[in-house]
C-alpha cells in the first residue's frame, strides 16, 4: 500500500473548468501549462471528457505545453516564450478560452496575449487555479480562478495523520478534496460569441444585468433595431433575448451565491430579480436545491 494521501480532486478541476467556458457559450477550448506530468494530465484530460459529455467537441483541446517545445527555445527567454505561446493561441479559432494549470501559467498567458495585441476576454478568456489574489488581482485584466481548496486538504491532511498516529488504518486510496467553485474576474467575465453586434449585445446585458432591462433597451444601447437584435439572437444563437437575459442573471446570482457572502435579498437586487423569493423560487426550479443548501454544499466541497 502507497503512502496515505490527501489532495485536490484535479478530475473535478478540469471538469468545472470545461462547464465554465460552457455556460459562457465558448465553443473553443485550450489548454495551457509551463510543465507537463500526472497532475497536469489528469486536469487536462476531465477537461477533454467534459468538454465532449457537454457536446461541444469529440475532439481534444489542443494542448499547449512550454516544456514540450522546441529544443531551440530556451526557457529563459521571454521573447521566444511569447512569440510560440502567440503563434499556438492565434492559429486556433476564436473565441478561446485557455484553461491554465495554475494562476502563474494563466498570468503568462494573459502577458502574452497582450504582447499579441489580442483582447483578453474579447478573443481570449483565462482561466487560472489556486485563486492567490497576489497573482489573479495584480494583472492589467485580472484573472479567473478555481478555487483549490488548500485549506481543506490541510485540515483533512492534519485529521488524517492524527487518525494515523492513533493507530487507525491507512485509507486504501488517496482521499480527494473537491474544489471551491470559481472566482469569476474579468478575464473570463465575457460571453463567447463571434459576431461583434452580438457582443455588443452580450456585454450590455452583463453591464446592466442589475437594471429591468428587455430587448428595446439593449437594441436602443448598441444603436440597431429591435427587430434585428430579435432576429439575430435567434438565427446565431437559437434563443430569445429574453431567454440570454434570464441566463445571465442565473449564472451571476450563482456564482455570487457561491463566491460571496452576500445575503439573497443582496443577490436579487444584483442581478435584477424582483426579490429574494422569486430567485430562491427559480434556483429551485433550476438545480433542485434551495440557495442555502446550494451555498452550504459549495462551501462544504460537496
């Protein structure tokens, strides 16, 4: 038997990774990482098994590795890590959401697209993990990031060795810790979509996500007509306006639930639901759980 261990659940990382970009409509996934070895393989590949079980590819992400790279690129030189890291992104359709192993290497990734000239989120959303503010609040568009709950598996690691220590068995398989959910920044704070009136149209609908907004405000906002903002949502999107509204108030009041100890009332208010009642009513509907029990399973790594 191996030496007891207690770790995060790196299959759950990648996974919660890939219904991140999802749920923000990215069709384009991509990998990142300076190394390459059994923990960056098992969040890679729960990325790639996501990724398909969502129906969004059958195809792997491509994967874009520092190590991997050509011998006659020295790991020292920043100019020849950018211009590969540059070339990989821009040969990939867009947008793109890159899924980085860690906060430094979503840092990396952010630099190098500014050195491309190439919009971070517009073009290219990141996505780091370990949430160390020092890193993800300390950049030009600061970065998303999976919550690594580390403080947990030091807790779990101390009841372990205590277990141990008075004579209790070792556990036959490694003992997971689930991640925290995601601290959404501004670098995946976008929704994917190619068309730029569309984008427009998303990013006003994120801007003013608190407000009693429908489709004559949004059209009147971007400077084009009621009828083709109905018409385009549903030949590119397949949805109403109303319905990406509703979407977009969802997704904020869950990760605001999740993230923030902001009192429900609070929540509605952000994200323009009438109250406090009708958002618990329809975050019942929608998950099954009330928000109390939503925020205590998050919380709990359940």
């Amino acid at each position: 038997m191996g030496v007891p261990t207690v770790c995060g659940d790196d299959g759950q990382i990648g996974a919660l990774a890939a219904g991140h970009f999802a749920e923000r409509r990215f069709q384009n996934v991509a990998w990142f990482s300076s190394k390459w070895g059994l923990v960056q393989r098992t969040r890679y590949d729960a990325l790639a098994r996501e990724w398909a079980a969502l129906g969004r590819s059958s195809e792997r992400p491509p994967k874009f590795v520092w190590s991997e790279r050509p011998k006659n690129l020295k790991k020292e030189d920043w100019q020849s890590f950018v211009a590969w890291l540059g070339d990989k992104i821009e040969a990939t359709p867009k947008p793109l959401g890159i899924f980085a192993y860690s906060d430094y290497d979503a840092a990396r990734v952010a630099s190098a697209c500014r050195e491309h000239g190439l919009d971070v989120p517009g073009e290219v959303a990141v996505l780091g993990v370990d949430n160390n503010p020092i890193i993800c609040e300390n950049q030009v568009v600061p970065i998303s990031s999976v919550n690594h709950d580390l403080e947990k598996i030091g807790y779990k690691a101390a009841e372990l060795l205590d277990r141990l220590m008075n004579g209790g068995r070792k556990p036959v398989a490694p003992l997971f810790v689930k991640p925290r959910g995601i601290t959404v920044r501004r670098s995946t704070d976008t929704v994917a979509v190619g068309n730029p009136v569309l984008r427009a149209a998303m990013t006003f609908i994120s801007e003013n996500i608190a407000n009693p907004i429908g489709a004559p405000q949004i059209a009147a906002g971007i400077g084009i007509s009621r009828l083709k903002l109905d018409r385009m949502f549903a030949k590119e999107l397949g949805i109403s306006v109303g319905r990406e509204i509703a979407h977009q108030r969802f997704a904020k009041a869950k990760l605001l639930l999740a993230g923030t100890k902001m009192t429900l009332a609070e929540i509605a208010r952000e994200t323009g639901f009438c109250n406090a009642a009708y958002l618990a009513n329809v975050f019942k509907r929608e998950t099954g759980l009330r928000p109390a029990k939503y925020r205590a399973q998050v919380k709990s790594g359940h």
